[in-house]
C-alpha cells in the first residue's frame, strides 16, 4: 500500500513543476531547503533557487519521466531511488538523464528538506536492472 506521503512524492515526480509554476508550488514547501551532492558537486537549493532550476530545465526537456525502483517511508521522510528518463526538444526518444537518491521531510503536505545524491545513468545492463524492481 502507497502513503500519502509516498504518493506525494511520486505526484511531484510525476508532475510537469519544471513547466507548470502551479504545480511547483502546489508540492514545494515555501521554506524548502536541498542539499544536493551531484557528480558535479555539492549544491544548496532554497525554494527560489530551486524554482528557477526547474523551470530552466522545463526549457530542455519537453517531458521528464521518473522510473522508481525504491519507495520507503518512516514517519514524515520519505526516501526515493529513482532515474529520470527525459524527452528533449530534439528528439522524442526517452534517454536515461541520472540515478538519483533522495530523501525527503515532508512539512504541510509539501516537500519540505531534500537530501539529493545524483550522478549520470549508468547505460550498463546491470545498472539498468538494478532499476526494475517492485516499490516498496
């Protein structure tokens, strides 16, 4: 059975936030704070920070789409392994963008404190099974 809480962030996954500043704000919590260590480095995010990223990715991908291979929650956290599959404006075909690990606090129904872990997808086929697996 999926919670609130985990459908919330599926929901948000699943949303166009990086093309519709409604649905932004719908998910993102006012006070939000990320903490994002990518392959490129550690990053901060503050609501307006974020925000402007989001919407600066929505002009390079026509469609982001989420595959999830984990889903856990405890209490108000809730942590999610995902890779996001993109569609650019030049091709249609989904590419693997990153592997991702989060964990998120959820405040008022919205993503409140994020803990980001990222790097490129890995093409191997190992890698990619890795991803097929039931939500848990």
């Amino acid at each position: 059975m999926i919670s609130d809480n985990k459908t919330l962030v599926t929901n948000f996954f699943t949303s166009k936030y990086y093309k519709n500043l409604a649905d932004f704000e719908k998910y993102i919590h006012p006070d939000l704070k990320i903490d994002w260590n990518s392959s490129k480095g550690f990053f901060q995010f503050d609501y307006e920070k974020f925000k402007a990223m989001s919407l600066e990715m929505g002009k390079s991908f026509e469609n982001m789409s989420p595959e999830f291979s984990h889903l856990i929650e405890e209490n108000d956290k809730v942590c999610a392994r995902f890779t996001y599959n993109v569609e650019t404006m030049e091709s249609q075909d989904l590419i693997g963008l990153a592997d991702f690990f989060s964990v998120w606090e959820i405040k008022n129904n919205q993503l409140y404190r994020g803990y980001i872990m990222s790097q490129p997808c890995d093409d191997g086929l190992d890698g990619v099974l890795s991803f097929i697996n039931d939500h848990n």
